[in-house]
C-alpha cells in the first residue's frame, strides 16, 4: 500500500566555477564553492512513493531497473530521508531524463536534485529550500545548485548544515544560452564520485584552491554586471584548470576527445571573427557553448557543421527544483 507519493522535477546545470574535489568525501564537502546557471533543457523527473509491502528500493532509470551501485546510491540517499522521517518503508523510484547520463551534463545534479525533493515531499518532511540543497548535496555535490533557480552558488560552509547553494540571480536576470556539443553518448569510465577522491593526488590541485576565491568573486561581479566576456574568460580558464588537475592527478584522468580540442579550436576563430561564444567542460568529453540568446542560433549552425558532433542540445537559464502534479506511475 503507498503511504505517500510525489513527483519533482530538475534542471541539470553548468558551472562557470567547478566544483572538482573534496574536503570530506563521505558528506560531499567541496574543497571550494563553485557558481552555475541551471538549464531549462535538460531535466530530470522524478516520481518517489513510499510502500509498505515493498522488501526494499524499487528504482527504474529511464525505462531500464537500476541494478548495482547506481541501485545502492539511489537506496542510501533515501535513507538518509527515511531517517530524517522517522519512516521505515521501501519505496518506488522512477526517473526520467531528456538527455544522456554520464557524459559530462550533469546527469546525476538533476537527478539527486529531483529525488531529494521528492522523497522529502512523498515523506512529508518539509524543508527549506537550503536544507533540500545540502540534503541533495549528500547524493551528488553538484545537485545542490540544482535546487534553486537561476544562477546559482553553492557555498562551500563549514561543515553539513551550511555547505548549499542559493540563487544569485533568477533565470530572467540574464538570458544565457547554454550550447551543449555533444562527441560522445558512451558513460564515463571514471565517474566525477570517484575523480573527487583523486584531486589530491595532483600538484596542481592546491594552486587551483588558491586562486579559486580570487575568481569566484571576479566571475560573480561578471554576471551580475551580464558582462560574458568577462564571464568567459574566467570560465574558460577554470574549466581547463580542472582538466589539468584531472590530467595529472594519479591516476590520470583525461575525459577530453579529439572533437573536444577541436571544438575549443573553432571556438576561438569564431571568437576573433567577432562571435562572443565561451566554453566550459565538465568531467566528460562534450563541450557547452556559453552565449547571448540573440547569438545562439549562429553558434548552433557552426557547431553542428563540425566533424565529430553527434548532437547540439540548447538551453536557457532553468528555474527551481519543483513538485509536479503528472506523477510517472
Ligand atoms: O556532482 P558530481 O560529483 O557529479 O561532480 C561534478 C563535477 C563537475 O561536473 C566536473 C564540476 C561541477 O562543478 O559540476
């Protein structure tokens, strides 16, 4: 028998700062605070019910049943909810996203995002919109800046209960668009969990800590002024300090291809031709494009015209976490 039912839905997001490494890998603390624009176009939704009868997590991810660690991350982040409400039942899982997992857009910000609101829904468990933030943290660090709406930022805090994410910004304040190029639909052999643990291990990573405050608050000027040059170039450099903390971490970890590079390339031809178009990649091999929304349909002609791009997936600024009505069973 069900005993409380509820559905969410969230957007994934890109971060302009990165969130790369931890200060505590058992509760997701960042070794920085990181900034970011949800994305309208690439969501997650999700429908939790509790149930009685049910012996344990039932939990079905785009149409395949989840088996395994992705089964057994799912499980843990609702007991952590379970906890919090004093309930005992298992509980139906469905998820649906409109874009390709593990491939570097955020697939897991979403979901832990939309799951998070949820099960505390489905359980009864009211929270404020921070502590929905830091509770989706525990599931996947990046899904806390999925909770608010707009640009976000997700403060690093002190520990638990002060390290989410809050709106900067609401998604009107700038209209953004976010070009996602997609190289590959494979999932990722390392997973970002796992590179997490690995930051220490390179030289670089320390460097990187050190100048992130310096560009946290430079990028945050940036856009509130809406100034993507400024933005841009902060980003970029970011995104490439991340990669080369992966690159000589130990293991190394190189999730670019050779479209990646050749992306970044055209990019910046565009650039000099007058075309202000910006780049940032997360922990796989696919490339957003960041730009004005008046300048989007150009980007997305050019890029889609490139060898290696299997797909272009368009975005604007994306709002809140929210409930749903249409539940998915
Ligand atoms: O939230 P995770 O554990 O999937 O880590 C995401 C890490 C990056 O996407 C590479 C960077 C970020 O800030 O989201």
């Amino acid at each position: 028998m069900e005993i409380g039912k509820a559905t969410a839905v969230a957007c994934s997001n890109v971060p302009f700062i990165k969130y790369w490494g931890n200060r505590d890998n058992a509760l997701r603390l960042p070794a920085n605070s990181s900034l970011s624009m949800n994305l309208a176009g690439l969501v997650t939704k999700t429908t939790v019910a509790f149930d009685q009868h049910l012996e344990r997590d039932e939990v079905v991810i785009d149409g395949e049943p989840a088996k395994g660690a992705a089964r057994a991350r799912v499980s843990t982040h609702m007991d952590l909810i379970r906890h919090q409400a004093g309930l005992r039942a298992a509980a139906r899982v469905i998820s649906h996203s409109n874009f390709p997992a593990g491939t570097g857009i955020a697939s897991s910000a979403s979901a832990f995002a939309a799951l998070t609101v949820a099960a505390c829904a489905a359980a009864g468990l009211h929270r404020t919109e921070a502590e929905l933030s830091a509770l989706a943290r525990r599931g996947s660090g990046s899904a806390c800046r999925s909770v608010p709406g707009g640009y976000t930022e997700w403060l690093m805090g002190q520990g638990n209960a002060t390290s989410f994410a809050r709106s900067l910004a609401p998604p009107a304040y700038w209209d953004l668009r976010d070009i996602v190029a997609v190289v590959s639909r494979e999932h990722k052999a390392v997973g970002s969990s796992s590179g997490h643990s690995l930051a220490v291990s390179s030289p670089l990573h320390a460097a990187r800590l050190l100048i992130i405050p310096a560009l946290l608050t430079a990028c945050k000027r940036a856009l509130l002024a809406r100034d993507l040059e400024a933005m841009g170039v902060i980003m970029e450099q970011d995104a490439v300090m991340m990669h080369a903390v992966m690159m000589t971490s130990r293991p190394p970890l190189y999730y670019w291809a050779p479209a990646t590079l050749a992306i970044i390339h055209a990019l910046q031809s565009w650039r000099a031709d007058g075309l202000p178009v910006y780049f940032t990649i997360d922990a796989g091999p696919n490339v957003h494009l960041l730009c004005e929304a008046d300048n989007a349909a150009e980007v997305r002609t050019r890029v889609q015209a490139l060898p290696g791009v299997l797909d272009v997936l368009v975005s604007p600024p994306g709002g809140p976490a929210q409930l749903a009505e249409d539940h998915l069973f």
